[in-house]
C-alpha cells in the first residue's frame, strides 16, 4: 500500500554493489530500507555478500530490521558501530511473527451465522425485555406501598426535559403532517368531487392515529435515547454500582422517575399535537377549500366522535411506558467503555421506534375488532 | 545516558505563558530537552504539566512563547515531519478500540510508510516485542488488555515510527506496583537501546528518581531543572514544597540503597 498522508521527510542512503562487496553510506531508516533492500535483491541467492557499514550514520528499527533479515541470509555485516550492533542484536533477539488472527467464514455461511446469531439474540432481547418489565412492575408495586418515597423533583425535572421542551417540535411536526395529509386528499379526492371530505379525513387520521404517532416516534428518537445516553453514562462511570452500593435501587431513583413523567407527557403532548393537527388543517381547508375557520368548526363536529380522540389518546401512556423502559433498559446495559454508549442508545431508539409501530398496528386491528 | 556524545538540544520551549481565565499557569517558561536524556515533569496537581506536555507535542497552542523542534517551531512541522519526530503516550492509552493491537501499531507505518505489508506487520511485531507484548496481546482487541498491557501497547504505537522525541503522560498512574516498575525498566531500556530522548510527567517518585536524568519541577509558572539528588537537597521554596513528606523519605531512603548496591556492583565488576 502506498502512503495517503503526506510522506515522511526522506533522508539520503547511498549503496553501491560491486561484486561481493555492498557499501552502503548515509541513513537507514524507515524511508530508506526499501530502496536498500530492492538495491540487494537481485543478489543471487547463493552468494554471500560483505556489507559495509562503516558509512553508517543513522540507524532505527526499520533498518535494523532488514540487516537482521540480511545477517540470516549470510551476509556479512562489517563496520557497524557498537551502538548500531547493540540495536540490531536486539532487534535480532525479538519476535518478529505478527500473531495469526483466527481466519473468518467467508460467503454464504456468514449470511446464515449472521441470521441464527440475530434470531438468538433478539430472542434473548424479549426474555430480556420481559424481566425488565417485572422489575419495573415490582419496583412501581414498592412505590405504592410506600408513596412518600416518590421523588418528585425528579418527575418534574423528566418531565421539563421530556414534556415542555419537547413542545415546539412535536407542534411542528403536527402541522406539517396535517398539511401533507391534506394536499394528498384534496388531490385524490377532487376527481370524485368529494374534496370537502378531505376535512374529515384528515382529522381522523390525525386525531386517531397521525398526531399519537408522530409524537411517540419523537419521544423516542428525543427522551428514549436520552435515557439510554443518561443511563448509560452513569453506569459507564460506575455512578449505577455507587447507588447500589449505598443501598439504594436504580429502578427506583433511575428507571421509576423517568417511566412515570413520561407517561404524564406523552398523553399530553399527543393532545397538543391533535390541536396544532387540526389547526393545520384549518389553515389548509381556508386555502385550498376555500372553508372558512367557523364552518371548519362545524364540520369537524359533525365527522369526528369523542371516541376518535379517545382511541388516539389511550395509545400513548401505553407507548410511554415501552419507550421509557426500552431506554432505561438499554442505559443500564452499558458496559464500561464509551463506545458501549453509544452501541445501546442506537439500539434503545432503534428498537423503541420499532415496538411504537407495531404496537399501534396491534391497535389498530383491536379497535376495528371491538368496534371503536 | 550519551555521554559520549556532546549534549545537544532536541526540543526547548521558550517563553511558554499558559492563562486558563485569571489563572496563569505558565509564565515565561523555559525549557531545554537534551538530546538521548530521559527528562521528568513533576508539580502539584494544577500546576499545568500536561499541558506543558501538550504544549510541547503542540496539541496546545499556548498565548504566548513557542516550542522549537530541532531548531524550528513544532506548529510549523509538516504532520508526517512531526510523525516521524515525536511519538505521545497517552495517560489512558488513546489506543483505537476499533483496532486491534498490532493494527494499531501498523496504522501510522501504514499511513506514512512505503513498506510492504509485511514488513510493516515484522516492524509492528518488533516494537511491540519491544515493548513486552507476546503474540497473544497483540491480537486482542484494546478492550481486552489490562491497564500494564494498554500502556505497554500504546508506548509501542508511539514508536511506531522511530520518533526521536517520545512523550508520556502519567505512564504508571493507575498501575499495581510490578506493572508500573514494568514500565519504569521499559522507559529506561528504550532510551539506551534505542537512544530516543523522553519526556515523561509524572507523579509516580520511583520514577523520578530511578528513570529520569533530570526532573523540571513546575513551581509557580516556571520549571526548575536539575538531577534528582540535588533536588532532594534543594533548598529552593517550590521544590521544597513538592519533594516533601514521607512519600519522598521512602523514596530518598530506597535511592541511597540503590546507589549503593550500584557502586557495590561496579566495585564487584572492576575486582573481575
């Protein structure tokens, strides 16, 4: 492989073969060995060469290296100071095997290594999950028992960081869905010259299903990954050992806070994004449909049923709870390095969006079944 | 130690002044690093050692003053001319946890090199041999290695090119007793068998005063240079304040018998 980065300052090297006899004068160091070597490579290999080294000014290891491999070849080195001697004798006496690393499956078995080892993982992931589920219950079930020992400045806190900051955005999204919402129903729409129920559409779809998933999938690319990077920070720096050393859980000072403001917010947060969802489709039906604000009204009266909003609204504690577990969960399965931290918010997000998704599918198949 | 050679200056700081907020923690500072000598950095906590120690490898651009290498500035080295003068350890190693050991060890000969693959895995193998690495650690990954073997794997990275300067940072905080007297018989081997000039901050005793040619204490934004054994004596205030306590008695105390057991041993071999 030829140098990327800018090559090292050479220095000069002079060799010169005449018969058995090789002189080399200047520096031998790493930017100057190979043209050494390659100056002696066409020696045949029965001939044994004297080399001079008497001209010998700069020495390291990299030379050291190629007189060692010439001195096992049976040339003979003549001239070398005694500190060059000293360099190559040790050089000389160390290892020069690089360890093998064990060889890797290569082709079509990988592909099936790699698909058994992630069945067996997330297998192990789900029992996983399971339990921590069970501690949580456990640690909540302890709670009730003693509720003085809720801590609330926490909550408040979470519920700060989770909840009020995450205000402008999750309103912003809602609007933006509800506009491209809109834009494909009136298009669809207008060949049947239905367009006027674009309006219907879209508040359903936002009130039932749109606002609670945009903002869950949010929480979790937000809070989710932010408890799994707290998290696991403090069990990087051993700050999770110092608590249980104290006698204190982490489910309750860590995992508990976090799980209950999140199930305070995301209800809350999924109402705002209803409200700013059919604000943006207010604006839009003004400017598309021409249907002012007072007879919007009206119509979303008339399409929407409490229990629409109902349907979205009960979704999202049910979220907020495997948000905040899956990242809590992912936090306390940090191991030592840095690098760990990062490996398990990636997966604490990764997989909370996923079960988001599911999970609403889930429910979308249980409301048409009960009727809802 | 080159006796035998006159001393020439490899490195020398001049007029370094470090300001973090109000706090100065360099002022005016001069420093020489002779060429082929082991030279240690001690001071209190917060007394800005490295720093300085960055400030020499130029990792620190300090406000005022500059550092020469061989004479120029080190800011004005080319990145490979400064690969190839100075190699840095690390005080957590730094290795690339990515990397394996050896790859570790091969990526700057890689980078800067012309070698072939081979002889730069050969050249990787010897330096780490160097460092007393066996095959086995080589092929772990960083993660896998103790606090002695990390040290040990980051000091053969740091040689990987032959630098003519080698920098360490706190190379035995952190180390049970043997791992660090490991490092302390390293340093000093590598200076003689490959005659590279080290720089090491320390606030490890044993190895001030059994490694190192000449410690630069940091006191009040300057340094003051000398040999171990005159510093223990020093009455100067700020060595004073640093070379004190029972830590230092021990250490005083185990010097004498080492220098002892060296002129019985010398007086051993002149009888041969």
């Amino acid at each position: 492989m030829t140098a990327i980065a800018l090559p090292l300052p050479s220095s000069s090297l002079t060799v010169t073969v005449a018969g058995d006899r090789a002189v080399l004068k200047g520096n031998l160091d790493v930017t100057t060995v190979t043209e050494a070597k390659h100056a002696l490579a066409s020696v045949p290999k029965q001939n044994k060469i004297n080399v001079d080294l008497s001209g010998l000014t700069d020495l390291d290891t990299a030379g050291s290296l190629l007189l060692c491999a010439w001195q096992t070849r049976g040339f003979t080195l003549a001239g070398l100071s005694d500190d060059h001697r000293r360099l190559v004798d040790l050089i000389a006496s160390l290892d020069q095997t690089r360890p093998k690393v064990a060889a890797r499956t290569h082709g079509w078995r990988e592909f099936f290594i790699d698909v058994g080892r992630a069945g067996t993982r997330m297998l192990a992931d789900t029992v996983e999950f399971i339990s921590f589920c069970g501690k949580a219950a456990a640690a909540i079930g302890k709670l009730l028992l003693h509720p003085g020992s809720l801590r609330l400045s926490a909550i408040a806190h979470h519920i700060t960081e989770t909840g009020v900051k995450a205000l402008p955005i999750v309103g912003l999204l809602a609007v933006m869905i509800s506009i491209v919402l809109a834009y494909q129903g009136v298009a669809q729409l207008r060949a049947f010259g239905a367009q006027d129920l674009t309006i219907n559409l879209v508040a359903i779809s936002v009130l039932r299903d749109m606002a609670v998933l945009i903002t869950a999938t949010l929480v979790a690319g937000r809070s989710g990954a932010a408890f799994a990077a707290e998290i696991g920070v403090m069990q990087a720096g051993e700050e999770v050992d110092a608590i249980k050393i104290m006698g204190l859980d982490p489910m309750q000072l860590l995992v508990v806070p976090r799980l209950i403001a999140l199930v305070i917010t995301l209800p809350l947060l999924t109402f705002f994004a209803d409200v700013m969802g059919l604000a943006g489709n207010a604006v839009v039906s003004q400017v598309l449909l021409n249907i002012s604000p007072a007879q919007y009204v009206q119509r979303v009266r008339v399409a929407v049923d409490n229990s629409d909003m109902f349907v979205g609204l009960i979704k999202a504690p049910v979220f907020a709870v495997f948000i905040a577990l899956v990242g809590c969960m992912h936090g306390l399965k940090v191991t030592g390095s840095a690098e760990s931290v990062g490996v398990e918010t990636t997966r604490a997000v990764v997989k909370s969006i996923f079960l988001v998704i599911v999970l609403d599918a889930l429910f979308s198949i249980f409301f048409e079944k009960v009727g809802l | 130690m080159t006796e035998s050679k006159p001393a020439t200056t490899v490195m020398s700081a001049r007029g370094i002044v470090n300001r973090f907020g109000t706090q100065t923690v360099h002022d005016q500072l001069d420093l020489d690093i002779t060429a082929g000598e082991v030279l240690g950095i001690a001071g209190g906590s917060g007394s800005g050692k490295s720093v300085l120690l960055r400030t020499l490898a130029g990792l620190h651009q300090p406000q005022a003053g500059e550092v020469l290498a061989d004479g120029r500035p080190v800011t004005s080295l080319l990145p490979a001319e400064k690969a190839a003068f100075l190699g840095m350890l690390f005080q957590h190693g730094a290795l690339f946890t990515s990397l394996t050991v050896a790859e570790n060890v091969e990526l700057p000969l890689r980078e800067h090199t012309q070698l072939a693959v081979d002889e730069q895995q050969a050249l990787a193998a010897i330096k780490l041999a160097l460092a007393g690495l066996d095959a086995e650690a080589c092929a772990k990954l960083p993660a896998e290695l103790s606090g002695g073997m990390t040290k040990r794997a980051a000091l053969a990275r740091a040689l990987a090119l032959d630098p003519r300067v080698l920098l360490l940072d706190e190379p035995t905080t952190g180390l049970d007793p043997s791992a660090a007297d490991g490092i302390d018989k390293l340093i000093r081997q590598l200076n003689e068998s490959l005659g590279v000039t080290v720089v090491v901050v320390t606030h490890d005793l044993n190895t001030l005063f059994s490694v190192c040619d000449r410690v630069a204490i940091l006191a009040n934004g300057k340094v003051i240079v000398d040999t171990p054994p005159q510093l223990l004596n020093s009455k100067q205030d700020g060595v004073r304040k640093y070379l004190s306590g029972s830590r230092v008695d021990y250490a005083k105390a185990a010097m004498s018998i080492m220098t002892k057991e060296a002129t019985a041993n010398k007086e051993k071999r002149n009888q041969h």
